[in-house]
C-alpha cells in the first residue's frame, strides 16, 4: 500500500481536467457501505478506501482492528467542484450515519468507526465546522453530536479487496443505522429480581446481580481471540475491544482499557477483608469483574473480568 493525499482515481488522461478536481475524506463507520454510497453521487469522480487518522505508518486492516493504531476507517473522494459542492457532500456524509454514537455505527464496534471528517485545507475545516453546528441547532439528533473534524492527514490505501466492495459482492447499503437500547439506563437499572432471573442464566444472576465469581479458567471467552468487542451480556453495552484483550495467567478474560471509559463504572469494594476495585456495566449496573494495576502497558491496568458476564459480538457486516 502507498500513502496519499489523492488516490489512484484522480490520475487521469486529462491534467487539465485532473486540476479542477478536489479531495475530501470521510469516516463513517464500515467504509464499504460509505463508498457505496459517495459513488451514487453526481459529480463524484472516483473512490478510494483507506486508513486515515492515526498513527501508525502503512497499517493493514489487521493492525487497525486491534484498535491501538488510532485510523478512522475512511473513504476519500474525488469530486468535481463545478457539479457537486463540498457542503453537499456533506450532507451525504451526515445522512449516512449516525454521528451521536462514538465508536460505533451499527453492529460495529471500535475507534476506527468513529465519525469523522478529515479537512483538506481551512476552507473545507470552516465548512465542516458550520455544517455540524448547523445541524447541532436543527435539533434532529437528541444526543451531542460527536464528530470529529481533523485536518487530513497521510491516507492509507486499504487493500485491494476492500476497493468497491459492495460492487464486487452486493449487500446492502452499510453501515446501518446504530443500534438503540430498547431500554433507557434508568429502566435497565430498575429491572426487578425477578425480571433480571427472567434474562439471565442462573450462573449469569450470581456473577452479575449478586456480585459473585466464575471459578477460574471456566469462561468461555477466556481462549477466544477473534476479532471483535465484548459487551455486557445483560443489556449489550459494548465494554471491550478484543485488541485490548491479554493472557494475564489468572483463569479470567483480561483487557487493559475498556472501549469507552464512560460505559465503566468503577466502585470501591471492601468485601471479604480486601480493598479491591469493582467494575460495573455503566448502563444496567451489573458486576463485570474488578480491575488492578498489576497489568500491561500502555495503561498498566488489568480489567479483570467473569467470561460469563461477557457477550462477544463479532464484526458486523461491515469492513
């Protein structure tokens, strides 16, 4: 793969027609679903997928999944000015996706699915910028809007594979639209003894609602490494990212940074004569595990967890 600021589709057969062309970059989730739908624009000249946004040089798909090189799935377009505006382009861009959801469009879960608009000069980052406070005042989302807008940075072409996927195998369009709790978090934390023994196992309702421990070494997500996010099995938060995942020794699945610290919530606990950390799911309230600082960089902590409160939940359609 090749770094660039524009890709292979703006080299055409006519510089003088190539000049006129400019460049914009965006990540919305999968980037085969948002190609798809950039290249339904008129006025789009071509399409690239690729990996923008972090830091690590000539990254593959593989070491972005991982979620530590910080790339945005992305999708960078070539479009003809005189056709089709950067503002409409923009507007494609937030109708395609859910722009409230950090880290997350649809079934996908990850940094690299962030929402993101990635400026090609201060013309395009003040366009940016008014379209998002634009649509922040129009009120069509009730969650803040958390889009980030960037320069644009070195592009990573993806491999080739995932160029025009949909074209090469069909689907549908992608990403879809993020998935919503059926429940408020106050309704998740209202739910009854009974209601809870209703969605629970019975091992599930001791680890999660009595605060109890899966003997060691019995979970079953303890020797998974697929690729993927693990999320609370009570009411589905995603909690971690199979990146973060690492074999601590101790019999339970261990990460060093949950997806999102905010869908943690860490308590003090003094039970059994010990002073530990208690890890609860921030939206239902239920006990994860516990965490300690015996754990490996970059963090240095160790998200000690019941495989049995865990629900893994692979990559969804998307790239």
């Amino acid at each position: 793969m090749t770094t660039s600021q524009t890709p292979r589709a703006a080299d055409t057969a006519d510089p003088a027609a190539a000049a006129k062309y400019e460049t914009a970059t965006f990540a919305a989730g999968c980037f085969w679903g948002v190609e798809a739908t950039f290249r339904k624009v008129p006025g789009v000249i071509d399409t690239s997928v690729g990996y923008t946004g972090g830091t690590t040089k000539n990254p593959t798909y593989k070491d972005v999944c991982t979620d530590r090189t910080g790339h945005a799935e992305a999708v960078q377009v070539i479009f003809d000015p005189a056709t089709v505006s950067y503002e409409k382009l923009l507007a494609v861009f937030w109708a395609c996706h859910d722009p409230t959801t950090p880290n997350r469009q649809g079934p996908d879960y990850g940094s690299q699915y962030r929402s993101a608009i990635f400026c090609h000069g201060p013309g395009q980052e003040s366009a940016a910028t008014a379209s998002k406070e634009r649509l922040r005042q129009s009120g069509r989302f009730k969650a803040p809007i958390v889009t980030e807008i960037a320069p644009a940075g070195p592009f990573w072409r993806a491999e080739d594979y995932h160029q025009r996927y949909h074209e090469k195998h069909g689907g549908g369009a992608c990403p879809a639209p993020a998935a919503k709790s059926e429940m408020t978090d106050a309704e998740w934390q209202a739910l009854t003894p009974a209601e809870w023994k209703a969605r629970l196992s019975p091992e599930q309702y001791h680890v999660m609602r009595e605060a109890g421990t899966e003997q060691a070494f019995t979970g079953t997500c303890l020797n998974d490494h697929r690729p993927g996010v693990y999320a609370c099995a009570a009411c589905g938060l995603p909690l971690f990212n199979s990146g973060t995942k690492f074999e601590s020794g101790t019999g339970w699945p261990s990460f060093w940074q949950p997806t999102d610290p905010k869908n943690v919530v860490l308590k003090t606990d003094d039970s059994l004569g010990m002073a530990r950390t208690e890890v609860l799911c921030r939206r239902c309230r239920s006990h994860l595990g516990h965490v300690f600082d015996d754990g490996p960089p970059p963090t240095g902590r160790r998200y000690c967890m019941n495989g049995v409160a865990l629900k893994f939940v692979a990559p969804g359609r998307g790239g």
